[in-house]
C-alpha cells in the first residue's frame, strides 16, 4: 500500500487556557489498498473472506475539538469529524462456488464508499467538579452522534438495489458518569457510569 497525506491544523490555547480549539484538514491521495472483502461460497452459510487489492482511493475530510472552562469548575467539550472515503478504482475479483467448476468474473466497485467509516460523526460532553468535605464529585454528562455506517464488504452490497439493507441507521448515544476523587488522594478515583443512557436500540456492525 501507498497512501501520500497532506494535513494543515491548527492549535489554539487562549484565555489563560480556558478555551482550547484544535482543527486539522487532511487529503490522502491513496494507491494499491489491500482490503479484506467478502463472497459467497456454495451455499448461503459459507461465506469466503479474503484479501483483494483496490487500485486507488481519496480519502478527505476534517477533525476540530473544542474545550471552554466557562467557570472554573465546569468543563464543556465538543468534537466534530468528517470524513469522505471512496474508491476511485476498484476491479474486485468474484468467484461463483455454487458451480462445478467455479466460475472467475471481475466487478467494477470504482465509486463505492469505505466499508466501516461514518461520514459524520460529532461529541457533545459537559462535566461540574464539585468540592466536598470528603473529596471532589464529577458528573458528566455526554452525547455521541454517528452517522449512518456502510458495511459491504462484498460487491453485491455497493449496488443501488441493495445498498439500503447495507448500510446501518445513524445513531445518537448518551452517556453519564459520576466520578469521586477523595480529599487529599488525588491519585485515587472512583467512577460510576451508566453507558447508553436512554436504552437505544443500535446495529454496531452488520
């Protein structure tokens, strides 16, 4: 694999470091991927996993993060990528197992998106640190987006037909935690943590 990445960013401490903003722009102009790909054997339980290589890809997109201490006990933080990951040439190999002999074909998946990478994905996350008698008490609380999610790894699943039952909805997540750091053993913690906090019903791969 060959992959040349151009990337500018930026990093920003301001305020009497009270406000942190760091954001990077990259291009990575990529060559002879390996990629592992899927493809159906004789019957419909045997599937066949394999190392197939794609031609040429783009990959574009950017990364910014953001951390304001409005007062000095609260923490507010706030991330956002963007990612564009397609296939600029890709002739994947496909063989037909369900025939005596197999048959060899190519597949033209040039145009097709990465398998496993959101376009858009973005955090949300605020967190108090209150003192007490007995030590410091955190919570947070914080919300992750992604967005919808290809899975095809196989050249069926880039087709217009069938790329609906490929690709897994968005998804929006939050999270509490509840942190305790004891007076004078600030090299202790204790966190209590709910994940997933309003029960959401979600694909994580497919």
């Amino acid at each position: 694999e060959e992959v040349t990445n151009y990337e500018v960013g930026v990093k920003v401490d301001a305020f009497e470091q009270r406000v942190r903003f760091n954001t990077a722009l990259y291009y990575m102009d990529y060559s002879d991927i390996q990629i592992r790909v899927a493809d159906q054997g004789a019957t419909f339980s045997d599937i066949l996993f394999y190392i197939d290589n794609a031609g040429a890809a783009t990959v574009k997109g950017f990364e910014t993060e953001l951390t304001v201490l409005p007062l000095p006990n609260v923490i507010l933080n706030a991330t956002t990528s963007y990612t564009d990951a397609g296939y600029d040439e890709f002739m994947a190999g496909s063989v037909d197992s369900s025939v005596n002999p197999p048959v060899e074909s190519t597949v033209d998946r040039s145009g097709e998106d990465f398998a496993g990478v959101p376009k858009l994905t973005y955090s949300l996350s605020a967190m108090v640190l209150l003192p007490t008698a007995l030590g410091e008490v955190a919570p947070r609380l914080s919300m992750y987006y992604r967005d919808s999610l290809f899975t095809g790894l196989d050249a069926i699943a880039g087709q217009p037909q069938f790329r609906d039952l490929a690709t897994i909805p968005d998804v929006t997540l939050w999270n509490f935690r509840l942190g305790f750091t004891p007076a004078n053993r600030e090299n202790i913690q204790v966190w209590l943590y709910v994940d997933n906090l309003t029960d959401e019903n979600y694909f994580q791969g497919g």
